[in-house]
C-alpha cells in the first residue's frame, strides 16, 4: 500500500482492498488497518468516506471529528481539567461538543454556552446558573442572540465542573458549539402572547430532546440552526435559521386540510446574506420533528466537508435547487410534503418591535409580562438571582430569554407590575429602553473573541449613549454591531449594521478598530440585506457616524412608518 497517497487516502485504500467501500463508511484502527462503522456515526464516516475516495482533502475540523468523537473522549477532558491545562486545537474543537469554548488569546479561559429550549427556564434554574456563574466564572453572563446564556472566564480546571454543575440544575451545555445543531429558539411569548397562532414550546422542547438523545445528529459539516415561530407580538428572526418552522393558518380549497401547519423555509444564513426562503411545503404539527431530522440527515450526507466556508445547507440548496432537495427528504422520510401555493397561507398577524422591553398584558386576564433590558445581554450574578427572585415571588417563575439579548418575567399581576418595574429597577436595571437602546444588538467581540476587528458591546453601547442625546428616533431602530464575518449579531438585518474591520491609521500597517457600516437591513415581512454605506469608519468616529444616518433616516423619510428600506 504505497505511492502518492496521503494517510487518509492510504486508509480508505486498506479498506477498499479488504472489501469495505465508501457506502460502508470505515474507520482507521489504532494498530492500522480499517474497520466498518455502524451505529450512528456510520453517516458520518460514510461521507468523510466518500470525500477522501473523490482525492478532495477533508477540513481540519473534520479529521479532529474522524480521530475521536468527544464524546467518547470524557476521560480525557477530566484529565485536562484536573490538570488545569488549556485545550490544543483539536481538543478546543472538541470541547466544544459539551459547550465549552477556549477563548485564547482574548481571554485565557473558557466561556460556557447552556442549550434552553424555546430560552425558557425556572427561575431557579437562572439563579442556579447565577451561582455557576459566582463559583467558576467571572460572576457575570450574557443573554445571546439565540435567546441562550452564556458564561465566561472559566479556568480550565474549572470546565467539567461547570458542564456537570449546569446538568445539576436540569439544563445542559452539550451540542451548543462545534458543528452541531444549535439552541433551538422559539417565540419568547409562546403560551402567554395574545395574538399568538401558536404555543411554540411542545415543538422546540421535542426537537431539543431529540437532538440531546440522537448521537448520529451530532458533527454535521457544519453548525445547525432550527426555529419555532408562533406568530407572537415578539420576532424569533426565524428567517435567519437554517430551517425555519413559521405557524400558519391554511385556508380551505387548496387540496391541504384547512387549519395550522408549519410553513417550512430552508436556508437561512443572513452573514452569507441568504433568509430561509419558503419551500411551498407545510408541514403537519406532529411531523415537525421527523421533519427536521430527515433534513438534517440529508445534510449529513451531502454537506461540503472540505470548505468551512461552504459547509452550511444553503450551499447544499445553491448547488442542488430547492427541488431536489426536498426530493432527497421525501426519500428518506418515505412520503411525500404537502405543498400549498402562497395564497393558501392567511396573512400572520403582525409583530411588533417593541414588544420585548415593558409590560404587555397577556392572554390570560390579568396577567402581563415584563420585558428587562439588558446592557447587551450582560448581567452580574446579583442581578441574576435579584431577577430570578422577582419572578418566583412576582411572576409565574419563568424566565424567557429572546433574541434580542434581553430576558421577560412572565404572569406578573396587575396589581403587582409598579412593584415589579420597583424591584427590578432596584437591581440597576430597566423596563423601559429608548428607540435606539431597545434594538441594539452586539456580539461579544474582541473583549472576548479572537475573530473581532472590534470591541463590538463597548462601541455599540458609545453609539447609543452618543445618539440617544442627541436624535430623537420615534420609532424603533435596529442597530446591530458584529465583530467579523461570522455575523453573530447579523448585521445584514440591522436597520443600521456595523461589521468590524481593522483600519489603517497610517502607512507602517498600524490600525485601530473600526467598522464598515451598512443600512436598511429588515426581517419578517421586510427581510432585506443590508447594503454598505461607508468603509472603514475609525470605531472613535461611529457615534457621529450613526448619529448622521439616523438624521438622514428621520429628514428623508415620508411617515414614520418607513423604515430605511
Ligand atoms: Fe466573534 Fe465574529 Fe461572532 Fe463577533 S461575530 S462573536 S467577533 S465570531
């Protein structure tokens, strides 16, 4: 077995010749030699098989997946913590599959990110994340825009305990990094919004727990994204997922029982600036599990394992169109999608923007939720169980994160609100948010993320403080800051959105911070890409910057209505 053959090339071959092919996937044995795969990682080995066997060169993060699966790698992981040893890259790519980041060089330690369902979680479980938090991390955690929590600054021998300690309270961390699929979002307000068609959280919880429980559905080619959306006053920015489920009412006479689906879109990925788009295919209640799981299955097998840059589902739906796509699921399901023309689908109540900060009655009588603002999604320890006791005592002991970085205590009762906003802001903290504070988004950057050109959360809150004394916005304004390309605060959808970029102060190479800045980005109805305005605006110089585009917005616009579409 020689010649021009690269080891992994060397390994197929030993397989080959022994009578295994690449629709048997094959693994290398320690002592040489290959071995057929079963079980549930066989889909994986099988398309890893059939990369190799095309001479194409499978991705770094693919060989670390191929040479040992995390988990079956936990003994190792305790090794390391015990010995307070920072992870190698291959191992910080595995430590991601418990949810565990290492975040060198911005921050010498690990920052933990949970998996909630629907973002709902008991108050006693936010206050146990508090002291999670208090033991092992920084005493702070963010609210994320997958309506998630997320800790940091964990010292490596700090990190299986932190993992166990988050299973302790009934939550868990596994799945929320690496190419997994992610947390699964779902309507903030699901079970309590007025308006709602649908209580999202019976979805999201059963996709959740299957995805928990499912090993094959870890180590796609890529990370994964799945959203409920149940038509609530709130926006879960479904659109942006990679499968967007969307509750709609379907009308009678178009060959589809009349009553509520889900609508499926496919391909979300609004950094590569792509919405999920509506296959025409909706989707029985029931089925919206078996749905995803096939689609993530044919994902699995045609996913580009080569091309970081070309591993998400919109690429598999680029390639191939929409139609051979869902061909390719209605194979593996065994049966064939309903499909209902546009008009089948009666308009969806309208969202609105401001619903996720102050109080809204909801559907029960006499009960409202109250929307917290959060400073970009940061809280201290001592505000988390300060929250978490105004919802035990006030609300009805849930929590509900949004997207939108900020968290509702939901079932507050009438005669009880005024003490809540009292209470809550006595915790530093407020009910209310002006125009621009209310939509404004920031990814972690460079305090704490390697890929950031920027310091993302401090730049976005100098913009507002700068704005919000001198434009008075009267309608609801986006404005989102993001590090680097990877988008994690999606500034393609921001009404205004920064991107961060080094820029060059002089002619020796030396750069500061900086964005290019874009405007008139939207979601739901109004998804639109944002589209580039300035380069290279010197981070010192975006609050003037943003404060001229909002002027420009409010002298230029007809009504108050228009957005910077
Ligand atoms: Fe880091 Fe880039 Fe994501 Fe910001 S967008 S958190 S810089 S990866």
């Amino acid at each position: 077995m020689s010649g021009d053959f690269t080891l992994e090339q060397k390994r197929y071959l030993e397989g080959f010749v022994s009578g295994i092919t690449a629709a048997r996937a094959t693994r290398a044995k320690p002592g040489g030699g290959a071995e057929v795969v079963k079980g549930p990682d066989a889909e994986h080995f099988a398309a890893q098989d059939a990369v190799i066997a095309s001479g194409k060169k499978l991705s770094d993060q693919e060989k670390f997946k191929r040479e040992e699966h995390p988990f079956d790698a936990y003994g190792r992981f305790k090794e390391q913590a015990d010995a307070n040893q920072p992870p190698k890259p291959a191992d910080n790519f595995r430590w991601r599959y418990f949810g565990l980041f290492y975040v060198a060089p911005t921050q010498s330690s690990y920052m933990c990110r949970l998996r909630i369902a629907n973002g709902i979680l008991k108050h006693w479980q936010f206050s146990g994340v508090a002291d999670v938090a208090e033991r092992h991390g920084g005493h702070y955690a963010h609210v994320t825009t997958r309506a998630n929590l997320q800790i940091r600054e964990i010292e490596p021998k700090s990190a299986v305990a932190v993992v166990e300690e988050i299973q302790d309270l009934g939550l868990c961390s596994r799945g929320s990094g690496a190419d997994n699929i992610r947390n699964v979002t779902g309507t903030p307000t699901a079970g309590i919004d007025p308006q709602e068609l649908l209580d999202t959280r019976p979805y999201a919880r059963e996709w959740h727990f299957h995805i928990l429980n499912e090993r094959a559905l870890y180590g796609l080619p890529r990370k994964f994204n799945v959203a409920y959306d149940g038509a609530g006053l709130i926006p879960v920015l479904e659109e942006t997922n990679d499968i967007a489920f969307q509750a709609v009412e379907v009308k009678e006479g178009f060959g589809a029982e009349p009553g509520l689906w889900f609508r499926l879109a496919l391909g979300g990925i609004t950094g590569h600036k792509d919405f999920a788009r509506d296959t025409g295919v909706i989707v029985k209640l029931a089925d919206a599990t078996k749905v995803a799981d096939a689609i993530v299955r044919v994902f699995i097998a045609h996913g580009d394992r080569t091309d970081r840059n070309k591993a998400r589902l919109k690429y598999v739906l680029d390639a191939w169109g929409f139609e051979k796509f869902l061909a390719a699921v209605e194979e593996k399901l065994g049966a064939k999608f309903v499909r209902v023309p546009p008009e089948a689908v009666a308009p969806r109540p309208a969202f609105n923007r401001a619903a996720h900060i102050g109080v809204y009655p909801q559907k029960q009588a006499g009960l409202n939720w109250i929307g917290v603002a959060l400073k970009l999604g940061k809280m201290t320890v001592a505000q988390m169980r300060g929250l978490a006791k105004i919802s035990a005592e006030l609300g009805d002991g849930d929590i509900r994160l949004t997207v939108w970085q900020n968290l509702l205590i939901s079932g507050v009762r009438d005669e009880n609100i005024a003490l809540a906003k009292a209470a809550i802001a006595a915790l530093g903290l407020s009910t209310d948010a002006n125009a621009i504070r209310s939509g404004l988004v920031a990814c972690t950057g460079a305090t704490g993320c390697r890929f950031a050109a920027a310091h993302t959360k401090e730049n976005a809150d100098e913009i507002a403080a700068w704005c919000e004394e001198r434009v008075a916005l009267d309608t609801p304004v986006n404005v989102h800051l993001t590090g680097c390309h990877h988008s994690c605060a999606q500034h393609y959808i921001g009404d205004v959105g920064l991107i961060g970029a080094r820029v060059a102060t002089n002619d020796d190479g030396d750069t500061v911070d900086g964005y290019h800045v874009h405007v008139g980005g939207g979601f739901g109805p109004d998804a639109t890409i944002a589209r580039e305005v300035f380069r290279d605006v010197k981070a010192e110089d975006a609050p003037r910057t943003i404060e001229h585009v909002l002027k420009g917005y409010l002298a230029h616009r007809k009504s108050a209505d228009e957005s910077f579409l």
